[in-house]
C-alpha cells in the first residue's frame, strides 16, 4: 500500500519547494524508462544533492513518480480552472473553446501526461485514472456544456450528438500531442491552426436542437453545471 510522504522537520514551505524541485528535475528520466527503473542515487546525482535529502522528502521512489505525475496534474487543473468563453454565436464559441483546448493538448505537460497514462496504464493505473478524471473527462464535459450555454443565449437548446465529445479530445490529441511524443514539434506547431479549424467543423456539425429529439435527451446530453475543474 502507498504511504503517505515523509514530512521532515522545518518549514512546510521549503519541504514543498524542495519536493517540486526534485519532481520536475527527475521528469525527463521518467520519460525514458519506468519508475522502478530509476535508482535514487541516480537522481540524487542528477540534482546534484545527497540521497538524504530525497530519503527525508518522499517515502520511496513510487511517491517521487506519483509527485512527479501529480505536478503534471496540476499544472493542466489550474489551466481547466478558467471560465470557457461564450460568445454570442454558437460556431465562435465552439471555435474558441477547441482552440483554448488545443493550446493546452499541443503543450508538453499533456504530451508528458498522456505518455505516462499510456505507458503506465497496467502497472500504475492512478496515472490512467488522474488523467481521465482530472483532465480528459472535464475538457469533454466542458466542451458539451459550452455549447449548452452558447446555444440558451441565442434561444436554443443545443446538445452534442453521442461520441462527438470523446472524438474532438481524440482528435487534437493525435494532432497535436502524439507528434510533440515522436519529437515532431514543428509539426505540430504548423497543424495546431488546421486541426482547430477542423475539429471545430465537426463539433458544428454534431452540434443538433434538442427539440428535433422529442423530448428524449441521448446519451452525452449536457450536464447541468460545469465539472468542478471547470467553474470559475
């Protein structure tokens, strides 16, 4: 079972700043290999600290990788915590929350994320889990009920046809984040534009009036209220 860290004497703020540190310096070997491949003298070489330091900030080295992908986390949470834009047409808000979603899905810390959650599904499957519920579930649920609220202030019920959600995060993530994985950022650079335009085509096109359904709602229908990680 997963302990929780070790707190050592001091100031609670210098044991954070000290374990931040530490996640983000170890970051890039835990893209080459797994954690439990990855030996604290290694990292403490790589910081250039004693291994007393790690020893006195984390409880093993399953809590240095669960920190290091925590850190991740986070960072993506604190961007989902702004308010998607609504516009006045339903198409611009569309076209800005795909665009505002591809910004972050082409940025290194979801490239990093989604690789670990790949990689490491089947023997850490927390990361999987802290990916779908943290970041993957609140950008579709966010998208749905963006174009809820696009479509009540111009007078419509509007909701997303089933599978449209799941298929515009699967998209620009092939778009955007499998290239920057492969080492193919200029090419990711060049298709964000495009892949934005043509997601967004598509969320238009599964974008239908709720009363065309006859007061039957399908499955993805708009949730009531944004996710948490989504509220202002």
């Amino acid at each position: 079972m997963h302990q929780a860290a070790k707190r050592p004497r001091g100031s609670s703020v210098d044991w954070l700043t000290r374990r931040d540190e530490i996640a983000a310096a170890v970051l890039p070997l835990y893209m080459e290999r797994h954690w439990s491949g990855v030996a604290l003298d290694e990292i403490a070489e790589r910081l250039d600290i004693g291994c007393r330091q790690i020893h006195s900030s984390f409880d093993g080295k399953e809590d240095i990788y669960r920190a290091t992908v925590r850190r991740l986390v986070e960072r993506l949470t604190a961007r989902l915590a702004e308010t998607p834009e609504i516009l006045n047409s339903v198409t611009g808000t569309v076209r800005a929350y795909v665009a505002r979603a591809a910004d972050m899905i082409g940025g290194e810390d979801y490239a990093r994320l989604l690789f670990f959650a790949m990689r490491d599904s089947h023997s850490d499957p927390w990361v999987h889990s802290a990916y779908e519920a943290k970041v993957a579930g609140p950008l579709r649920n966010g998208l749905e009920k963006a174009v809820g609220d696009a479509g009540r202030r111009a007078g419509l019920d509007l909701i997303l046809l089933d599978g449209a959600a799941e298929q515009f995060l699967t998209s620009l993530e092939s778009a955007l984040a499998l290239p920057r994985l492969l080492g193919r950022d200029a090419f990711a650079d060049r298709n964000c534009e495009r892949a934005v335009a043509a997601v967004a085509r598509d969320i238009s096109a599964a974008t239908c009036n709720f009363d065309g359904f006859a007061g039957t709602a399908p499955v993805g229908a708009p949730r009531a209220a944004y996710p948490p990680a989504l509220s202002a």
